[in-house]
C-alpha cells in the first residue's frame, strides 16, 4: 500500500474490527505507507520518533501486536532476541542475512518440498514457515 491515506487507513483498521485511535493510525501511516516491508518494534518507535510521534514502545508493541493477531501483519520469530513484523501476510518465506540483520522475502513458489512429516491426529498443517539463514563467507 503505497501513498495511503488517513482515511483509507481508518478504513483498512475498522474493516479489521479495530478501532481506528490517534497512536494506531499515526503507526499504520509508517507500517503501511512505505509498501511491503520487515519491521522490529524497536525500529518502528525509532521512525516514529524521528518523524514526531510521540508514542512509547509500548504503544508500538501494542500496536503491532494487534494489527497481527487480526491479520494484518504476519510475526517472524528470528530467536528470542529478534522479532520482525511484516506487512507481507500472503504465504512466502524468509531469507535472513545475520550479519546486517536484513530480512528479505522468498516467494512461496521457490521452496520445494520432498516430504512433510504428518501431522498429529486430530491436526492438519497449516502452513510451512521457512527462514534461511545467509552469513558472510570470510568474515
């Protein structure tokens, strides 16, 4: 979504059952005005600090937790340190270079599966998460 506007911003949270408040249109002006991206909590009250938000980490956390758990945003679990958020929620997987930190997208369509194991009974797969992890070759 690029060049959004606040109205169609308000929009986009009500259709998703949120209510539309100052600090979650304020965020989702950075989350989705800048098309598809990769963001950690920390980077976004970084920019929104930089572009005179005034909001605590909290609010971000809040913020962007919400915006997932109603699909608006898919989490990316790196490791216990390293959360990512992306505003890519259609199936994809993840290329991750540890050494900048960056986090790129991988279509679904360029990982192939042999086998997948079955799933417990009772239970059906639900989708395949793939992160590869890229580092330098001489560091």
């Amino acid at each position: 979504m690029s060049a959004i506007t606040r109205e169609q911003l308000r929009t986009h949270l009500r259709q998703a059952g949120l209510r539309a408040t100052r600090a979650r249109l304020d965020l989702a002006a950075l989350i989705f005005g800048g098309g598809a991206q990769h963001l950690t909590a920390e980077g976004l009250h970084r920019r929104a600090r930089e572009t005179g938000i005034q909001t605590s980490l909290a609010t971000v956390y809040n913020t962007l937790n919400r915006l997932t758990a109603v699909g608006l945003l898919q989490r990316i679990v790196l490791d216990s340190r390293r959360t990512y958020f992306d505003t890519n929620t259609e199936p994809h997987h993840h290329l991750f270079d540890e050494d900048d930190g960056e986090l790129q997208d991988i279509p679904a369509e360029a990982v192939e599966f042999l086998r997948l194991p079955e799933a417990p009974a009772g239970r059906r797969i639900e989708s395949v998460d793939i992160v590869i992890r890229v580092r330098r070759e001489n560091p």
